[in-house]
C-alpha cells in the first residue's frame, strides 16, 4: 500500500486530469445510427456546450463506434481496457457510455474545468485507529449480488469474498461490489453520510493479503456522482450500511 500522502496526491490528480471527473459537460443516450452532434437545437445528440456542429456519431449497434468531425476527418473509438471506448475530438474527450445496455455519449471538456465549483478535497485528518485488519474470508460458493444505482437501476455482481471485523461493539461484514486497478472495492455508508461526508456512499479499495485484508478507512472517498450529474455510481448494499460514524476519509465535496 503507498504511503497516504502520495495516495492523496495521486487521487487530486486523477480527479483533476482531463479525463477526471470534474469536466464532465454531458451524457446524451442514443441507439444504432448515425446522429448529429453539437450543440445546435437540430442536433440529435444535443450537447451543452461546444460547438453547433461537432460532426457526426456512427453506431453500428455493437461495439463499434466512429465519429467524423465537421471538416469530413474520421475519428475511431478505441478503449485500453480499463476506459470506455474514447475519442478525442476537440474541445472534448468523448465516451461511450454503457449501462445496464443503455449506450449514451458522454463528454469531457479537455480545455478545462466547467462544472461544479472545485476548491480541493477536503478531509478528516488521518487517524492511523482507521487503518484496520480484517478477516478475508473466501466463499465456499460465489453468490449473485444486487447493487442499486443512484439511476433507479440495479446491477448485478458476483459476491466471491467478505470483510470481517468487530468496531465498536459491532460486527462488521463488509462486501465487496467491483474491482477497481485489481483491488477490491467497497462502496460504504455510515452515520456521517449526508451530514459530514457525501450523502449517497463513499468508495474503499482495500488491500487484500491472504486471508487478511487492509480497510484504511483514511481512504474512503468521495464518489464519482458526488462531483457530476453525469456519473451512475452503485449504492451500498445493506451489509454496508454501517450504523457507527466513520470519521475519516474524504468530507463533503
């Protein structure tokens, strides 16, 4: 696990890089086709901002995505695995956007911040009782697991593990929803959501060794949906829903 300090250095960078998640300037749904794009009244994915005509987005409904600019240039959509299908077409960064097989296009402008007010993160100080061992405890059998989103939607998950610890005369049983970086990840909530942190849940990566695992609740942040309308973030399933303050981590954006 890297030292705390660079971890907070490298999450207001990730948050602030062009493609982090304060430029998020909209997300548009669409279906197989070929659409206008720009911020013109005709458009058919009309942005908010931007040019009246960015060009035009080809969907073949499958995987396949293309976009060609004003000027008649062809722009492919590629993905590195780890990011949605993307393409650069300036001012923006644009993805493809899918959930629960609802295709939409999002947008991030790459020129510089334009949503929310940001004046930094701010958080509770470190407090090194936050940084607790648990026991990782393997499934004998993996279980399906609903996880509402913050849409009205739900998302199903395979539930294969399960953190234990006792806190304040509770015992706790964490599960984890989604694997972020290869790490498993926890979306929480407890006594301080709504009034002290963001109100629908804040995410935990954790470090899992062998039958241990490291919750450094130093760490739990703010998600996506705290800074932009435009992210669909899961809620925490009940286990999560932890009934004691959990005074550490990211406040309030």
């Amino acid at each position: 696990m890297i030292p705390y300090h660079q971890w907070q250095a490298e999450r207001l960078a990730a948050l602030t890089a062009p493609d982090g998640w304060l430029n998020l300037t909209d997300r548009v749904e669409f279906g197989p086709g070929r659409h206008t794009v720009g911020a013109a009244e005709d458009c058919e994915l009309r942005l908010s901002c931007g040019p009246d005509r960015l060009g035009w987005l080809t969907s073949g409904g499958g995987p396949m995505f293309s976009f060609e600019t004003a000027d008649g240039s062809l722009i492919p959509f590629t993905t590195d695995g780890q990011n949605p299908p993307r393409a650069s077409v300036d001012p923006f960064l644009l993805e493809i956007h899918t959930v629960n097989s609802v295709t939409a296009l999002r947008t991030r402008w790459t020129a510089g911040h334009r949503g929310k007010p940001f004046d930094g993160i701010r958080s509770y100080p470190f407090d090194p009782a936050w940084v607790i061992t648990a026991q990782w405890e393997n499934l004998a059998q993996p279980m399906p697991l609903q996880v509402d989103m913050v849409s009205g939607t739900t998302e199903t998950v395979l539930q294969t593990h399960v953190a234990r610890f006792h806190h304040d005369g509770h015992d706790v049983n964490l599960v984890p929803t989604h694997v972020k970086s290869g790490k498993p990840m926890f979306v929480i909530r407890d006594a301080t959501s709504g009034k002290e942190t963001y109100g629908a849940s804040r995410f935990l990566i954790a470090e899992p060794n062998g039958d241990q695992i490291i919750l450094d609740f130093n760490r739990a942040h703010t998600p996506p949906c705290g800074f932009t309308d435009f992210a669909i973030c899961p809620l925490p399933p009940p286990q999560n829903r932890l009934p004691f303050a959990v005074r550490a981590g990211e406040l309030k954006p």
